[in-house]
C-alpha cells in the first residue's frame, strides 16, 4: 500500500480519490486544511496534520508527496526538497514555471531514485484514450494538421498573476499540446505563440484571456490551438473543448468535451467512439508503478514535453501580449 502525504489545495488535488483507494492510503497533509477532506478521511484519526512542509518531508511513513503548491511559481522548489528527501513526488501542473527547473527536477528524480511525475492524465480519459489508441493503431494514416480548443470560464478568482497558477498557456493550453504529443503522438518541433488580456474583467491586470498557438511537428505536420477564459455557463460544461486530428486516411474527432465524437476514415463514417471500453485511470497506473505492478505509459519525458513546449509558448507570448 502506498503511503501518500498531501501539500497545498491550488490545484486538482487528490484527496477524493483516496477514499478507500486499493493501491493508495492518505497517512499526512500539510497547508491542507481538515475540512477541505471527504468525511470519510475527515474521520480518519490516523492522518497526522503537519504545521510545516517540512515537517511533512521528515515524516518517515510517507511515500509519495502530491504537490498543490499555493504558488506554481514556489512549486519546483517544493518538488526538489521532496526528492532529496526521499520521497517520490506527483506535481499539479504546470510542475514548473522555467525551463531549467524541468531539468533540474528530472536529473533529481535520477539522482535520488526517486520518481518524479506531473499530473498528466489528459489524454488517457476518455474520449481521448479512444482516439489516441485509433491514432497509434494507423487508422487515419499519416497526422497531417491538428486543431484544438481548450475553453475555461472567467470568473473572479482567475489570477492576474500568473506566479499563483502558472497563466493562460500553462495551466489551459497545456492540455491542447499534450492533445498533439499523448493524444496524436506526434512530437513537436517549433512553437509560435499570441496571447491578449483583451476581456479582462480587471482594468490593467495580468490575466490573459484568450491565446493561439501555431505548432511545426517533427513529422512535418501542422497543429493550431486555441486557449481562452471565454467560455460562457451555458455550455454546461466546465472545460469546453475540441480536438480533431486529420490524417491521410481519415479524420477523428471530439467536439463539446466529448460529447459528439466520431471517426471517419476513406468513405466510411463510423459514427461515435466507442468509449465503453473498462480501463484503469492515469492516477491507478502511477500508483500501481509506484509498487512495481505496471509500467506508465510514457517516459518522463515524454509526459513532460507538452509542460516544456508550454513554456517555451509562454516565453515566446510574453513579448507580443495585447
């Protein structure tokens, strides 16, 4: 069983899926409070509440550490004193704000024999595991040209200082590129990126709203992504988004966070996706590899590539904002 210890609440924390986990048990939390907890882990009087992120990290009966920081910017940091503390480590994303802290943390993670990993489960939801497997199995040929929105509400909370949640391309238009790398499997070869506060509800602030991003693929393949706090309520859902992937066989397809999905290859349309399929979550895999029962889909670096593109994106935007 692993022994798992939470850090901070900005982000998709885990806590509700250790609620009678099989591979997985909450021993320890620190800057989280008791009553963010579901009532079955609040009741838990095992779990040791520390004062300290270092107190956290000295605690011998953790296993893993799963990193909300309440600044992305202070996050790298937080990641790198777990592992040299001997702790594997899940990261919210992005994992880091630079470039030169991906580096760092993944030499740690091989320097410590720890493992570390970003919470990158896109595309093996579904319907994205649908279409990566349809992608991967050549059924729409060779990828030619993909295009993708990923869509947020704006609400009062958005950060204008992208040091809280690492900004627009970082914590959105990161799922587009991991559409392009995990879904597509196409590797990217260059980045071109705009961004605009254009719709900002704060007069002056730094929240981008709306950003595009025009990607070469090492195969010789296009992509363009779009990302944007625009998304209004009325779509009913909270991350409205779209990704077709064109191929020199056919195209597949989600439109309206998977709810119309379809695949067409030559003349045959083959309708929907069959998304029935049972298979384990991203979060079961990397439990299970923590224990050595299965091997995660992709490399470290592989997973962290989309988080390196992004901030290169976001380095290439910040001298064109809008």
């Amino acid at each position: 069983m692993l022994r798992v210890g939470l850090h901070g609440t900005n982000g998709h924390q885990i806590h509700n899926a250790l609620v009678a986990h099989p591979l997985a048990k909450l021993v320890a939390l620190s800057d989280f409070p008791a009553d963010k907890l579901p009532p079955a882990l609040r009741a838990d009087a095992s779990i040791r509440h520390h004062a300290t992120f270092d107190a956290l990290l000295a605690d011998p009966n953790v296993d893993l550490v799963v990193l909300c920081s309440a600044r992305r910017a202070d996050q790298a940091g937080d990641a790198l004193r777990a592992l040299r503390a001997g702790k594997h480590v899940l990261a919210e994303k992005p994992s880091a704000l630079v470039e030169s802290d991906l580096d760092a943390l993944l030499a740690a993670a091989h320097d410590t024999g720890r493992v570390f990993r970003e919470m990158a489960g896109t595309a093996f939801a579904q319907p994205y595991l649908a279409m990566r497997e349809i992608i991967l199995a050549g059924r729409i040929g060779e990828v030619v040209q993909i295009i993708s929105e990923k869509s947020y509400p704006c609400f009062d909370g958005r950060p204008q200082d992208e040091a809280l949640d690492g900004g627009l391309i970082a914590q959105n238009a990161i799922h587009a590129l991991r559409f392009v790398e995990h879904v597509a499997g196409t590797p990217i070869a260059s980045i071109r990126a705009v961004e605009t506060t254009l719709g900002n509800p704060v007069p002056g602030g730094g929240l981008r709203i709306a950003a595009s991003l025009l990607l070469t693929l090492k195969n010789g393949g296009v992509a363009s992504l779009a990302a944007n706090y625009l998304n209004p309520r009325g779509t009913g859902v909270w991350g409205d988004e779209c990704l077709k992937v064109l191929g020199t066989l056919g195209i597949v397809e989600s439109r309206a966070g998977g709810a119309f999905t379809r695949l067409v290859v030559g003349d045959t349309d083959h309708g929907p996706l069959d998304v029935s399929v049972p298979h384990s979550s991203w979060l079961d895999l990397f439990f299970g590899s923590l224990l050595g029962r299965v091997a995660m889909p992709l490399t470290p670096d592989e997973e962290l590539s989309p988080t390196r593109w992004a901030l290169r994106a976001r380095r290439d935007a910040a001298s064109r904002v809008t």
